[in-house]
C-alpha cells in the first residue's frame, strides 16, 4: 500500500481533489481565511484524507462533524490516558465516544445498500 500509494505520481494526482474540498470552505468562509484557517485546517484534512486515500464514496458521507471527532480522539493521546485508559476522565469519556461515533458513520457507510455498487 505505502509503496505503490504514497508516490510523488499520487500525489499529483491528488492536488485536484485538494483543491476541489478547499474551493467550498473558502466560499462559505464568512470571516477572514487566515482567521478560519486553524479551525478549518483539520476539516480540511479530514475531507482530503477521505478523499484521496478511501474514494469518493466515503467522502461524500464524511462531514465536518467527523473532524471532531478526530479532535477528541487524539485528545486521548495524553500520557494519563494510556497510564488509567479505564479512568472517567473527561477525555476519556469523549474519546470513547468519538470512536463509538466514528465506528458507525464507516458502518452505516459500509451497510449502505446504495453503496454496494462499489
């Protein structure tokens, strides 16, 4: 996968795409670019990411809700989680969460019967 996926040719490729999921955001930007930047960045990274590595059809399902929950996941990368991952600590709890959450959107994206065609 790495080998054959993560060339300089895909990643030409994959500018087109980039650039269509940064056309959207910076219309509907109702402030500023440079201020939104930082909130739209991870948006930006998750809509490209769907994208260029897991296809259209999971991108069209993907909306910016799931870039929170990408935040809250890697907010459970502390070292307290992994020293009391059991711990209710408010991290924790969102994290857990988060990929109960995340786990269904790529589920009912999977189970879809209109996506069988891919």
């Amino acid at each position: 996968f790495m080998k054959f996926d993560l060339t300089s040719e895909t990643f030409r490729a994959y500018v087109p795409l980039i650039v269509k999921n940064l056309r959207p955001t910076a219309r509907t930007a109702h402030c500023s670019p440079l201020r939104r930047a930082p909130a739209a960045i991870p948006e930006l990274t998750i809509f490209t990411a769907s994208r260029t590595l897991q296809g259209k059809e999971i991108r069209k399902e993907i909306t910016g809700e799931v870039a929170g929950l990408y935040h809250d996941l890697d907010a459970g990368f502390a070292p307290m989680n992994f020293m009391f991952p059991w711990f209710p600590f408010l991290q924790n709890k969102r994290r857990d969460a988060a990929q109960r959450k995340k786990a269904q959107i790529y589920m009912d994206i999977i189970t879809d019967p209109r996506q069988k065609s891919w």
